[in-house]
C-alpha cells in the first residue's frame, strides 16, 4: 500500500475538516497528519527541484547586457530569481515606435542547453499581460490570488527550459506602440518580426521553438507557429512543436452557448437551480437548437463537417434578442446562488481574496489598502527594464485590435484552419482542457477538434477515455502542492493529443502546476506521454509510482444530456444509457483550494466573455 502517497495528499485535504476536530473523529490519521506537517515545516523552503551547479550569465554578452535583471533586486521578491533578461524589442528592424515586451528565463536545466530549445508562453485576452501570467502560473516566482507573498515556484517551466513570456500583441502589457492588428495574420506578423530581434539578440539561431499558450491563444499561438513553418528559416523559426490550454479555436458560442446545457447537467450539484430555471435551461437548449447540435456533432468519430454559421452567432450579446444568450441566462442566475462564482472555476466560493495583479478573476477587485498593483509599481517596472510610462494593466481596457474587432474570430473560422498545418508539420501538438472552466467549456474544444482534418482524416475516430497520469512526487513543502494520480482523461490520434483534467478551471497551469508541467516535458520529448509512469525528470529522489492499473480517464468528453432526472450520454460514449451520474461523469470531489472569483458586472460581463478570455 503507498501509504505516504495516500496521506501526503490527505495531510493537503484536511483542513476542510478543520471544524470538526479530527483528532476526536480519526486519532491515528490526525497523528500522521501532525507529523506530516511538522516534518513539512521544519524542512521550510526547498530550493526549487534540481541543484546541479550551472554557470550563471550564460546568455550574458555586451548586446545583451543592457536587457539583464538583478534577480536579488525585485521588489518584494525576497530571494533571488536567478538569470533573466527583459524589455522591448522593435517588431520590425530598428524602428522603436513600435515594441513587444519580454522577460526571458534562461534554464538552469543542462539538457534545455544541450538540446537548443526555447519556449513561448502567450497569455491570451485578447489583450492581456503574458508576464503577468508569469507570476501567477508557470514563472519561476509565484504571487498568486489569496497569497502572502511570492514564492519560488518549484513547477516553473524555467526548470525544464529556456522560457521568454512576451507581451503581445501590440497594446497588450507593456508591449507600446499604435494597435493596427485586424486578424490572427497581423498578429503573427508583428510576432515574426519581433522574434527575429530576439533571436538575434541572444544568438538562439538554430534553437528550436514550441510555442504555447492558454485561452485566447487558441488563435494566437496557432497562427504564430503557422507563420514560423511558412517562414522555412529553422535558423529563426525552427517550430518544434505547441501546446494550447483551455483555448479559443472556433467563434465564441461553439464554446459557450452551444455546451452549456450539457455542462450544467454534468455539474448539477454546483448548478444546483431550482425546477423552474431548470426547464428553462433545457427549452432554450433545445429551442435554439444547442441540444441538437451537441448531439449531431459531437460524436466520434465525426459526422461530417461543422457548418461556419452556428445555431447562435456572435457577438453573443446579439442572441440575448431572441432569448438565446443561455451563456448569459445561466450566469445571472449563478450569481444569485453564488456571488461571487467564477466563470473560470465553477467551485469558487466568497469571499473574493486579493490578487496583486488587480485582475481577481475578473472583477478587478482592490481591497482598501492594497496598494498599486504589482507590475504597475514605478520600482518594479525599474526592476525589469519595463516603460516607466506605461500603465501595465492584467487585461488592457483598450483593444488590442483595430475596433475591438479580431476578424479571425468575429467572422472566420477560427484557427481550425491552421492548427491541422502545425500538426502534420510537427506531430506535436497538446490541447488541454479543465473540467471546471466554464468561460470555455471543454466541449467547444472537442467540437472543434472534431472540426479539423489532419493526417488525413477528420477530428477524433475515438472518444477520449483513457486515463492522463500524473506521476506522485514528493509534496514536501507548502507552497508547490499540487495533485497526482490518474487526473483526467487522455487522447492521441496522428500527433494530436487532447487532455481533460480534473479538477481544473480555465487556468490549468495554476490549478493543476504538475499537470502543465508534465504537459511541457512531453512537448519537449523527455517524457513520452501523459500515461508514462517515469517520475518527473526535476525530482531529485525519484518517488516510486505504484504498480497497478489506472483504469479509464476520469473526465468525460462528451455531451450529456438530461431527460427528467435521468442524465443519458450520446452514443458511443463510456457511460451506460440508464446511468444517473456516477461512473465516468465528474462529480464534485476534490476542489482546487484556490480563492478566486468572478463576480462581474452586468457591463464587465461582456469584457469576461469577449474582451477578458484570458
Ligand atoms: C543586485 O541587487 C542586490 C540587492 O539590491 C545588490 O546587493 C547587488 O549588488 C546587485 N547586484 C548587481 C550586480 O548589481
Ligand atoms: C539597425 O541599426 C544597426 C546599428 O545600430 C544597423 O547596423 C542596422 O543596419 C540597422 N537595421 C535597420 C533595418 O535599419
Ligand atoms: C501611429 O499611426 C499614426 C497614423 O498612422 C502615425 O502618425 C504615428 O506616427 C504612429 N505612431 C507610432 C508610435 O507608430
Ligand atoms: C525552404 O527552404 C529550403 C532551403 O532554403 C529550400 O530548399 C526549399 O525549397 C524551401 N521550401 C519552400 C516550400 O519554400
Ligand atoms: C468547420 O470547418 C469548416 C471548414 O472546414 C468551416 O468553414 C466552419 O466555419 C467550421 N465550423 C465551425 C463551427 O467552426
Ligand atoms: C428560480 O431561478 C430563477 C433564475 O435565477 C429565478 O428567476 C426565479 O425567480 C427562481 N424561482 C424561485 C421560486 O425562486
Ligand atoms: C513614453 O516614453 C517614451 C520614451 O521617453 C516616449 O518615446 C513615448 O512617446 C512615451 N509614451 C507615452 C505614451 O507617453
Ligand atoms: C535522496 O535520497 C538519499 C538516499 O536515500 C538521501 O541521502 C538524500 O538526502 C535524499 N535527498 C533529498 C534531497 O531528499
Ligand atoms: C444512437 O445510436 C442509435 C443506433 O445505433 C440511434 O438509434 C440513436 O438515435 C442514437 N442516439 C443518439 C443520441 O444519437
Ligand atoms: C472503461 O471504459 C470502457 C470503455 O468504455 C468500459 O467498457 C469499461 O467498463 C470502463 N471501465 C470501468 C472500470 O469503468
């Protein structure tokens, strides 16, 4: 029995026990529970995964030197960061008027040295701040909502390879200049030209690059590495693969309007509505023709190709004229029940916590006394070589497209048509998901995938059922806990590879660290896939896994219908016609420990659905 496993992770889950004193209910788990934490606090801080002593200032040259940061001297980091380099570079040649801004993590990992490789990460929004998902999701420091202080992050993607967050597109961050993207390939456009300056300012020539992204870089991190293949430069664009979490790939309502119904019934426990609103659900669902098209298409294999005009079109403010904005209805009545729900993880709860980048999910809540937020501090933007005069905000309230209008979403299909082209080009593609986001629902992910023709064939020719395996690691300080086991679902077919995690929201990467990371050491082939039992490559002392069978994933991926009380899934799927919910389909279990939320304004609302998908 791997008893240190089974109670590392329920030394973490205890607290919820907190009012009723475990030490009267289960004395000899509290006993462990006691030791496990004393044994946690005396070892304090870890240094963060390896020690092998690497040289320092391995990218520092005299075109560099202007770039490089103190990593003992950022303000209210109390530990030093290590190697890092930041500030603007010109997307095109030498003109300054128009700039990206990056902060570059060189790896202490010897092998990311040896095996030449870069990666990308690219927030989403549109218009929202890459460094600042940097510090809240996979940096090497961490200030997340709720907590203290930052924190060495022991899951930063810096510990795999070299990593450079960057602001963009133009008017995103601390990115400056005159916003004039109107689609995906202008975007593209000013990244390419930008890149170019960074390659050739750290001498990457010959590095390969994996880009990657969360949410709204469903289009952006596509259409990026696209223009990298098209470029046939592998001295400068040497793509080499992508990975994608919780992405835009279609319009707006493919992921919103058409799956909610079916999300509601597989979380009813959190939707807990009353029968009124219940019905009203799944007339609206039916009426406008959301049910059928779920049911239609979201089969596996494929039925056929998706239409480019959906049951609802956006923007989705539009479907609220003929009462189809169900995205919308279920939201409002959310907020009656839970004030303070979050579209991003359906299983926040009050009250809302500080986030030292004023983002809070979305409600841009600033307690009195909060002080500035973090990246707009005059020391900070010092610290890092950022504009002094730029006001740096999580998700820029001015658009970063020319009249707020991406028409590569608003009117195109997406990036459905450039994601098949990485694929074949690379077979290196990861698409995850969280079960719990709701400001995209995983099925519009499916929906899409079942959308595309790669290697030949259309979408998916099987439903994703296998199980996604996280190796357990040693869960030895405070501040890095994050799951293990068999933790969602997972599905390869000719270099594609989606997977469903639970629990998770909309940010996988700081919901479930682990899991993004196992996601990266599979991008970059040091692992070889999401059921690998190999122990993470960063563990000093290897934790021993346990020999025995994963059964199937725990996230379906599906369509779920309701028909009176009885939940039914569509065909083909791992769930039984009669079953009542239990099975495959996820229940509330584990929830994630995070205090974010998403109360947003009637007005804010169109900014977390349109503007803030970040
Ligand atoms: C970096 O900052 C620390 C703390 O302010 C300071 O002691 C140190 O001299 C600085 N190092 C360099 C190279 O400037
Ligand atoms: C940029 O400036 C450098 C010198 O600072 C010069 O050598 C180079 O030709 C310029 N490039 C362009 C595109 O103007
Ligand atoms: C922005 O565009 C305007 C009009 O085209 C131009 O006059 C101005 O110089 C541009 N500014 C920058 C920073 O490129
Ligand atoms: C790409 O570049 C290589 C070498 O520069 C050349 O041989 C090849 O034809 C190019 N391919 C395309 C599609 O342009
Ligand atoms: C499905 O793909 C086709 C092209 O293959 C495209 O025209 C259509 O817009 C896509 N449908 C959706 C809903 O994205
Ligand atoms: C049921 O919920 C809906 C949506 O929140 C609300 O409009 C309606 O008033 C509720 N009915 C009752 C009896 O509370
Ligand atoms: C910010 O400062 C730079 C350099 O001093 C200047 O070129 C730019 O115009 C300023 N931008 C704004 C928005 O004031
Ligand atoms: C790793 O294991 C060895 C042998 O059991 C032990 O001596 C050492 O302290 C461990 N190192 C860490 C960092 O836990
Ligand atoms: C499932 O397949 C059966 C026949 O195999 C068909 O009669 C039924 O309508 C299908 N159900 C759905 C929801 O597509
Ligand atoms: C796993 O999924 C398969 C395929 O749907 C199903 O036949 C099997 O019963 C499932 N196993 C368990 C333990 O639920």
């Amino acid at each position: 029995m791997h008893w240190s496993h089974a109670y590392s992770v329920l030394a973490t889950a205890m607290p919820a026990l907190a009012a009723l004193n475990l030490k009267y209910l289960h004395p000899e788990l509290a006993a462990r529970q006691q030791l496990h934490y004393e044994q946690v606090a005396t070892k304090g801080q870890q240094p963060p995964v390896e020690k092998r002593q690497t040289p320092r200032n391995l990218f520092l040259t005299d075109q560099t030197r202007k770039f490089a940061i103190n990593g003992s001297a950022l303000p209210e980091i109390n530990f030093d960061v290590g190697e890092s380099y930041a500030g603007l570079l010109p997307i095109e040649g030498n003109d300054t008027s128009n700039e990206l801004f990056f902060w570059f993590f060189p790896s202490t990992n010897p092998a990311a040295q040896e095996a030449k490789e870069i990666t990308i990460w690219l927030t989403g929004g549109p218009g929202c701040s890459s460094v600042g998902e940097l510090l809240q999701e996979n940096g090497p420091v961490l200030w997340q909502p709720g907590v203290f202080a930052p924190i060495p992050n022991k899951w930063s993607w810096h510990h795999l390879t070299n990593m450079v967050w960057i602001d963009q597109p133009i008017g995103s961050g601390f990115s400056h200049g005159n916003v004039t993207a109107r689609n995906q390939q202008d975007v593209a456009k000013q990244f390419m030209g930008f890149w170019k300056n960074f390659v050739d300012t750290f001498a990457l020539q010959g590095y390969k690059v994996y880009v990657t992204g969360s949410s709204y870089s469903g289009m952006y991190t596509p259409y990026i590495s696209s223009a990298m293949l098209d470029a046939n430069n592998t001295q400068y664009f040497d793509l080499s693969g992508m990975m994608i979490f919780d992405g835009l790939f279609s319009k707006n309502s493919l992921a919103t309007d058409i799956p909610v119904a079916s999300f509601v019934s597989q979380w009813k426990d959190i939707f807990a509505f009353n029968n009124s609103f219940s019905q009203q659900i799944e007339e609206t669902s039916q009426r406008c023709g959301y049910a059928d098209y779920l049911k239609k298409y979201l089969v596996f294999p494929p039925l056929g190709i998706q239409p480019a005009d959906l049951p609802s079109q956006q923007p989705a403010t539009d479907n609220a004229v003929d009462g189809c904005s169900l995205f919308i209805d279920v939201y409002l009545a959310m907020m009656e029940l839970n004030p303070c729900f979050s579209v991003y993880e359906i299983a926040d709860r009050c009250p809302l916590v500080r986030d030292p980048l004023g983002f809070s999910a979305g409600t841009l809540y600033v307690p009195d006394g909060a002080g500035t937020i973090y990246f707009d501090r005059a020391d900070v933007k010092r610290a890092i070589n950022a504009p002094a005069n730029k006001t740096w905000e999580f998700c820029s309230t001015q658009p970063v497209f020319v009249d707020g209008l991406d028409t590569s979403v608003n009117s195109g299909p997406g990036s459905q048509p450039v994601i098949p082209r990485v694929i074949d080009a690379t077979k290196n593609v990861l698409i995850g998901h969280g079960s719990q986001d709701f400001v995209l629902i995983a099925d519009g992910t499916l929906l899409a995938i079942q959308n595309m023709t790669w290697g030949g064939q259309l979408g998916f020719q099987q439903r994703p059922i296998a199980p996604l395996y996280i190796p357990y690691h040693a869960n030895e300080d405070f501040t890095s806990l994050t799951g293990a086991g068999v933790i969602g679902t997972v599905h390869s077919e000719r270099g594609l590879t989606y997977f469903g995690v639970a629990p998770a929201g909309h940010f996988l990467t700081m919901d479930q660290p682990a899991v993004a990371f196992r996601g990266l050491e599979i991008l970059l082939g040091r692992v070889e896939n999401f059921q690998s039992t190999k122990a993470f490559t960063t563990e000093r002392n290897a934790t021993v896994q346990p020999n025995v069978a994963m059964g199937n994933g725990t996230v379906f991926a599906g369509f779920v219908e309701t028909a009176g009380s009885f939940i039914v899934a569509g065909n083909n799927s791992v769930l039984s016609s009669t079953s009542t919910g239990t099975g495959a389909i996820p229940t509330s279990g584990a929830m994630g420990g995070r205090k974010q939320s998403g109360i947003l304004a009637g007005g804010l609302l169109v900014m977390g659905l349109v503007a803030f998908l970040y």
